[in-house]
C-alpha cells in the first residue's frame, strides 16, 4: 500500500475514475450522438446558405464538437451516481472532492480530445490544411480541460435527477454558441455581442482555431491560449469550492 | 483526544438535520480489534452516526477519530471500509470491474490485490460471474460483492451497516463466518444490526442509541441482565395444570403458553432470515418482541373475542406489575417470566409436589439482549 497522501496520491488515484467514467458513461453511442452527430447538423444547419469559407467553418465545427462532448456527459455523472449512491462509495474511499471532480475533469477532455479527431480529420478531407498544428494541438488540450472545468460547475446543486442539470447545462451552452464567435467572425459581431463573446471561453478557442488554420485571428495566439487557461482555472476553484458544499448534502 | 490503542475514539460527536438533533452528543471508544454493535431502532442514529465516522457527511460538532486520525481524513479512510446497508457497486461494471477500481482507488499493489480479489471472490461464491455484470446480480450477491469491495483493501477497522438485512439464512450464516474470521485477523469491527441475537453472538460490546443519544453501552451479556432484568423459566409438566393456580405462583411476573411460545420463536426465525426492522420485515419497533402482542399478530386467532377460540384472559394478580396474558388454548407448556428465578423455581418444586406432578422441562434462560433493547428504547422513548 502506498504510503503517499499529497496532491500526486490524490491525482493518481483520479485516473481511477478517469477509468470508471470511461467505461460507464463515454463508451457509449451516446456521447457520438451528443458530441459528433448533434452539434455537427446544428451547426451546417446555422452554417450553410452563409456562404463562410471552409477556413472559417470547420475551426467552428471543431470548437462546437469539443465543447459539446466536453459538457454534454460530465454534469449528469453526480447526479446519476448520487441516485445509484455510488457517489456514496466514491466518498468513503481515501479520495478528497477535488480528485472525484479531477477525475470526472480528465475523463470528459480525454472523450473531448478523442472526438475532436473527427471534425479534425474532416477538416482535412474537404481540404483545410493546418498552418499552425501545434497551436491547434495545445487549442484543444487546454480547451477539452476548460469545458470540463466549466460542465463540472453544472452539476453542483446536490439533486439525484439529471433532468434539472441538463436543462441548467442547455441553458448556459446555447447561448453561448451564438455569442462565441463560430457562426459570425468576432470582427464582423456588433460590439454588444463582442462585449458578451469576452465572458464565453468558446470565443477563445474559436479564434484560436481559425488562427490555426488560416494563419490570422481576433485576438493574439498566445492571449487566446492563456485567456483558456485562465478560465479553466477559475472554472476548476469555483466547481470544488461549490461541490465541496453541497456534495455532503447529497450522498 | 488522543489514540491510545482505540481504533474509534468518539467524544460529543453531533449531527443536525434542519431541526432534528440526529446524533446528539454521543461519545464512545472502541478498541482496536473489538467487534462493537451499534444498535438502535429505526431513526435513532447509527447510520448518521457511521456516515460521519467514515467521512461520508461532516459532523456538526464534535470529535471522531478513526486508528488515531480524524474521522474522513485521507489517512483514516485508507484504514476503513465502508459496507452500507443497501449496494453501492457500480451496476454498469463487473464484479471484477468494481474490485479493481477499488483496488485503484486504495492504491493497492496490482498484484497483491488481484490475488486477494480472486481469493474474496471465490471466498463468496462470486468468482465464476466476477465477468457478469452487477446489474445482473441478485440482492445477496450485490451484498457480497460490496462486502468483497469492503475488505479488498485489507482495511484495519471495518463499519458494516446490516450486512446481513436481507440476506437468505445461508448467505447470513456464511456472512458471519466471514466477519468471526476478519475478527480473528484482528479487524475492529463497528456494526450495526437490528438482529438482537446476531449482535448478542457477535459482539463484544455494544452501544444502543436512542433519538440520537447512547442509552447503553456494555456487553450484551451484562446489558442483558442489567437492563433485561426478566428471567425466562420454561416448564412443562405430565399433566394439565390451572393456568391461573401457575400464573399466581410466587415469582411469576407473567406467563405464556405454548402457542405463544411458538409464535415468538417463529418471530425470532424470521427476524433472523429476513434481517428485522426494515418495512415489510418482521418488528422494527420497540414492542415487536412482546410475546403476548405476538399471539395476537401472528397466530391471528387470539384476538379478544374471535370465535371458536378457548380464550382465557389472566392477571397475575399476586405480583405486582404482573401482565395481563391471552392465552388460546390450554397446554402442559409454559413459559413463565420472573426477576426472582430462586423464589420461581422454588415455587415450580412446591407446586409440583403438592399436585404430584412431573416436570419434563425446566429451563432457565437469562434475559436477553433483546429484552434489554426493548427495554432501553421503550424507556427512553417514554421518557420523552
């Protein structure tokens, strides 16, 4: 047995949810269906007849696919585990919150990173080559984490039903898309909307992705990458912060 | 507070619900390597009491400390397992599924913990469907598996919630065997139970709670003498006797005959299988062990004035406080109780004698823990 019980115990023992959650909730058809097949038709059906270049429509595919199977799944896992009270075994082993969170956290970016590859790998069929490849690498790293950190958040009113975090998660994501910059370019938004797009972490990522492929965006690369990581961090405190309230109310 | 060979040092621990003291105050020890039960009726606050002990919900006030760190610390998890009453294995994961995130979860040596997840599960008649699906398991065998998950991390203190509610008699009786063996490996063992007699075979020392406050804390043998105080003679004679000539000896608290005697034991078998206390389980409440309250609810045939029943209604008049009994039909059979077992057995001599009869049986048995857990509650609850 290890001996260990810093930080680093703690988050190797999160890979062991990372493992649970990837075999319960994203292996299944599912999360295909909620982060390829639905925001991909949402998107072309708010896409075309807009005549956008395809360096201006697939970054927004992209951006659309991630952050959709990276919020779609995690906010109903408390939930569902509070009813199955499996929530209840989680917290009776020598984990802390933030570790079944941390968890929860890489197991919804790793399904986002996974799912990126496919509005990616159809980027490359119709034609879109990469100009900054790397950037586009660390995009969607850090992008996967950041709305993962933020669907964390979703799930914290302690309720054993999902229903109620689904709609409190539609909420917030919808309109988020439409401010974020994908189906209208940050340049030509008006400067309401712009003001808006600043609290939207998908702004960033957008424009990051379009800099990715078309070599130009709004806002410098390099502000872009560490606006994402800021979000993800004040994500990451307000989702255990708020958790760590309400979790002993629900097991 | 400090360890000093305790695995649960407990002091003025407290848990509030909105307005409901759930667990007010309660304080206690328990050794390392003892089995201690933590009994109560239904609402009195041991599963609160455990939720806190293993981190599961914060206390409100209080200090708890488990092998010498406070209770839900990562350190006093590491040292604990954790059985609830109702299974919390994930469903959508094999048995092998759940045993290995458990061993992940614990940090435990792949190795080390395969073969004693290999050796639990065929231990508990699981291993041939360790590759099945919880969702396919029945009631007993989620049980099992929870108990697997339990004690794969070899935990030095263990709280099990009604590990045998529910259970059929052999998964009970394997249940047992399995905790005597973790005993003797020095395991403490903290349960609870609503089984009277599992918690008077298995326990060392337990505590009763009552409206979230210890009532009692001893061995059951001791509490059952203190706090039973009534002693059970059982008689039985070659001939018909005069119930009320009986029920008026000296000593005689109150009497029952062998209808009654047989509903209770029927009671007592059922409360053994089915795990008491629950809804649609046998008793629950203070009062499920009053005999002549048995003859009445299972027999169904001595309700006062059914038809076609011989009835005879008594009052041991000459002992004060002696109960009124209902009684279906005569018998040579009996089960006398008294707080003056001398002065009863004295009085059975003499009476046999003077009507020249046999006794075939005379048994004396204490009171039991049960009979002190009525008592206990009941008190208290009318205290209140």
């Amino acid at each position: 047995m290890q001996s260990s019980f810093g930080v680093l115990d703690q988050i190797i023992r999160s890979f062991a949810i990372v493992k649970k959650d990837m075999k319960i909730y994203y292996s299944k058809g599912q999360v295909i269906l909620m982060g390829v097949l639905w925001p991909g038709f949402m998107f072309l059906s708010f896409a075309f007849g807009r005549q956008m270049p395809v360096e201006t429509l697939m970054p927004g595919l992209i951006a659309v696919s991630i952050f959709f199977t990276c919020s779609a799944i995690s906010p109903i896992v408390f939930p569902i585990e509070s009813q199955a009270r499996t929530l209840e075994r989680l917290v009776s082993c020598p984990v802390s919150v933030w570790t079944i969170l941390l968890g929860d956290m890489l197991a919804s970016a790793l399904t986002g990173l996974i799912i990126s590859l496919i509005p990616i790998l159809l980027s490359l069929v119709v034609g879109v080559t990469f100009v900054h490849p790397w950037v586009m690498l660390a995009g969607v790293l850090l992008s996967s984490l950041c709305f993962s950190a933020m669907a964390l958040i979703f799930s914290f009113p302690a309720t054993s039903s999902p229903a109620p975090i689904q709609m409190l998660s539609t909420l917030v994501k919808f309109p988020l898309m439409f401010i974020s910059g994908i189906f209208i370019p940050l340049s030509q938004l008006p400067s309401a909307a712009k003001a808006l797009s600043l609290i939207s972490p998908l702004t960033y990522f957008t424009d990051l992705a379009r800099y990715a492929v078309g070599g130009t965006s709004y806002y410098p690369a390099l502000i872009n990458l560490l606006v994402i990581i800021g979000f993800t961090v004040v994500f990451w405190i307000v989702a255990v912060s708020l958790h760590n309230r309400t979790l002993p109310t629900r097991v | 507070m400090k360890n000093q060979g305790f695995a649960l040092e407990v002091k003025d621990l407290t848990k509030v619900f909105g307005q409901l003291v759930a667990v007010d105050h309660v304080s206690f020890q328990v050794n390392q390597g003892e089995f201690f039960g933590f009994l109560g009726p239904n609402g009195a606050g041991k599963t609160t009491t455990i939720r806190m002990l293993t981190g599961i919900i914060r206390k409100n006030s209080g200090e708890a400390v488990v092998m010498g760190y406070p209770a839900g610390s990562i350190r006093a998890k590491q040292l604990s397992g954790v059985m609830p009453e109702l299974s919390n294995a994930y469903l959508d994961l094999t048995a092998w599924g759940n045993l290995m995130l458990v061993r992940e979860l614990y940090r435990m040596p792949a190795n080390q913990a395969k073969e004693r997840a290999v050796s639990l599960l065929q231990q508990l008649g699981l291993h041939e469907r360790k590759d099945s699906l919880v969702s396919t398991y029945s009631m007993g065998m989620r049980k099992r598996l929870v108990l697997c998950m339990t004690i794969l991390s070899n935990p030095q203190v263990l709280f099990l919630d009604e590990p045998t509610s529910g259970l059929d008699v052999q998964s009970v009786r394997f249940m047992r065997a399995l905790l005597r063996n973790l005993k003797q490996e020095g395991k403490t063992i903290f349960l609870t139970t609503h089984n009277m007699d599992e918690a008077a075979e298995m326990c060392e020392r337990v505590a009763i709670i009552n409206h979230g406050k210890i009532v009692a804390l001893d061995s059951p043998d001791k509490l059952s003498i203190t706090a039973g105080r009534v002693y059970l003679v059982d008689v039985s004679f070659d001939k018909s006797v005069s119930l009320e000539t009986l029920a008026n000896l000296p000593g005689v608290n109150r009497l029952e005959t062998a209808q009654a005697i047989e509903a209770s034991d029927r009671l007592r078998a059922q409360q053994a299988m089915a795990g008491a206390g629950k809804p649609g389980g046998m008793g629950g409440g203070p009062g499920r062990t009053q005999p002549q309250m048995t003859v009445g609810s299972l027999a169904g045939t001595a309700q006062p004035g059914s038809p076609g029943e011989q009835r005879l209604v008594m009052a041991a008049g000459k002992i004060p406080g002696a109960e009124i009994v209902e009684e279906k039909k005569s018998d040579n059979r009996f089960r006398l109780y008294t707080d003056n077992t001398t002065l009863l057995v004295c009085s059975l001599v003499d009476f046999s004698r003077a009507h020249s009869l046999q006794m075939n049986i005379l048994n004396v048995r204490p009171p039991s823990l049960e009979d002190a857990f009525v008592r206990l509650t009941e008190e208290k609850s009318h205290a209140k």
